[in-house]
C-alpha cells in the first residue's frame, strides 16, 4: 500500500471514532475592518469596522477540528453562567458536538478573547476572563459526567490554556481512568500546569513552549530540537511527543526511536492561532483510527497547513484533509 493509500485509510476510519475533548473553553470574538488613517487621539490606528464573529474557541476549537475531520465529539469543561455561556452552548448544538459534561460556576465569567483584525493582521486582543481554580463543586460535577461517559471513547484530548480547570487532581483521576481503560491521553499543555502531565501517550508543545519546559534558549537546529526533545520525553515519562516548529514544520519523538523531522506543507500562512488544536486533533484521531505514530504525524502535518492557510481561530475540514494528501502525493509535472 503506498503512503497516500495508507493515509485515505486511516482517513476513512475518522468517523467511527468518538473522541472527548477536556479544556478550557471560551468565546473567539473576531472583529473585522480596514485601517485608513491613524487616530488624532493618539498614536493607534483608527479601524473601520466592516463585521463581527463569534465562535466558541480554546478547548471548543480542537472539538471544532475533530469534528470537521469526521469523528464524533463530546467536550468537558466550565463556563460561567452568563450569556456567552449560552452562545458557547448554541454553537456546540448548532455543530452537533455533546456538551454534556460541560458545566457552569457562577463565580466565573465565561473567558472571551477579542481579536481586531484589519488587511488580515491583528491590531490588538483584549481579554475577559478569570483564572482561579474550579470550585470543588463544579469539579465533582465535571468528573462525574466524565466517570458517566467515559466507556463510549476511543481517546481524550486536554486542551490546556491555563485558566484553572486542570488541576493536579482532575489530571490524576483522568489518567488513572485512562490507563484502566486502554484509552489514549494527549494532552497540548501549558507549562505552568506541566508538572500535571507526566506519563500522558502524547504531548504537542510548540518550539518555545519545548523551551519554556527545560528552562534553555533552544535553537531552530534540528540537532538542538532533538536534544530538547529527548529530555523531555525523559523527564516527563511521555509514551510519545511532538515539537510543533512553525514554518519549519513538527519532530516527532517516541522513547527508544529516532526522531522523526516533518517539513510544513503549508503553502500560505496568514495565521497561526488553532495551528496546535489542529496538530493535537488530526494526530490523536489517526492515532486511534490505526495510524502509526509517524503517520499520524503525517496527517496532522496536512491538517496544521490547512489551518495555517486560513485568518482566525479555523480548523481543517475532511475534505480539505484528502485533497491535500492527494496534491502532496501526485507526481511532480514535467
């Protein structure tokens, strides 16, 4: 079978799969316009608003890409109780993605990211958002719809912005559930929770998160990725990593295996936001779906270029997935 018979495979299998995504979710507020002149105000541009979007972001947009990519989806996590909650709500139903271990705390607002984008480059973001540690109350409701669901998936996804929902405990719990189960656990980190992730099937920091990790400068060489690399499959006890390396595309890392360096096919990038959910969905679906690390790795590569290629918080359809493997594998013209 050749590498794009192989791919279509494993592509194929997408929607037998039921995947939960863990994280923090919030709302993507795109605010879109031109620049024509600076502000006599001050020294900012003056945008002219031409529209507005909103889409449910952080965790919700690997759910987002999951889906897209065929499989079928359930997210976890918290919201306030407020009306971004609802939109969060409406747009999940909406996509057909199981919000049934979604809970709501009062004492938090629903996190909102604002990003104005003019001529397809943002201007500024502004935040909302509270980041204290989820109440033992909404956490034991979390858990136990999770405990509730858990038999029907075939991998967990943590998607890790920091905002208070993974603790220590939640962490422990999921991968003790995990590892009972047989079920894969990757997880896209952020580092101050990192002592949390120990002995998870994959992790998928970017070059300066890998950085971040060691405490050490680490340069774009592929000798200095892979040193980087090695120690932290190492210090973590991964079962597998992936260093995402921008234009310079991902290494893959597995314990007692050479590296696996895979160029980006991205052809255009306007925008890296929701380039690592797409990374961390393809490759855990293909993974689950029968792939090998390495070409999970692969699909995950096509799917990061796809979103790279697209302005705001995107993700890769199933269809854009195909055509891409299709063009990459076609013989060059003469």
């Amino acid at each position: 079978m050749s590498a794009k018979e192989n791919l279509s495979a494993i592509i194929r299998e997408f929607p037998r799969r039921r995947l939960l995504v863990i994280g923090d979710i919030m709302i993507d507020r795109f605010i879109w316009g031109t620049v024509e002149r600076i502000s006599p105000e001050a020294p900012v541009p003056v945008v002219r608003v031409e529209r507005e979007e909103v889409r449910a972001g952080g965790a919700a947009n690997v759910a987002f890409n999951l889906l897209g990519l065929g499989a079928k989806v359930h997210l976890a996590g918290a919201v306030g109780d407020d009306r971004e909650a609802e939109t969060i709500y409406e747009r999940l139903r909406e996509a057909g993605i199981d919000e049934k271990c979604v809970v709501s705390e009062r004492s938090r607002p629903t996190t909102i990211k604002t990003r104005v984008i003019a001529h397809s480059q943002q201007v500024v973001r502004f935040d909302r958002e509270a980041t204290h540690t989820l109440g033992a109350n909404a956490r034991r409701r979390l858990m136990q719809t999770i405990e509730r669901e858990i038999a029907q998936f075939d991998g967990i996804i943590i998607s890790d912005y920091g905002k208070g929902l993974l603790s220590r405990t939640i962490m422990d719990r999921l991968r003790d559930i995990a590892k009972k189960r047989r079920i894969l656990i990757a997880v896209d980190p952020k580092i101050r929770n990192l002592t949390h992730f120990h002995r998870v099937d994959l992790l998928t920091p970017n070059h300066h998160e890998a950085a971040e990790i060691l405490g050490v400068k680490l340069g774009l060489d592929d000798r200095s990725v892979e040193s980087a690399g090695k120690r932290i499959l190492k210090k973590l006890e991964l079962g597998s990593l992936i260093i995402t390396r921008a234009q310079l595309g991902m290494s893959l890392f597995r314990p007692g295996r050479r590296p696996t360096h895979i160029p980006t096919v991205a052809r255009q990038v306007y925008d890296v936001t929701g380039a690592g959910d797409a990374v961390i969905a393809a490759t855990c679906l293909a993974r689950v779906s029968g792939a090998s690390w390495e070409a999970a790795a692969m699909l995950a590569n096509h799917a990061a270029g796809i979103v790279v290629g697209k302005v705001g918080t995107a993700a890769a359809s199933v269809e854009e997935l195909r055509d891409a493997i299709r063009h990459a594998h076609e013989p060059a013209a003469p």
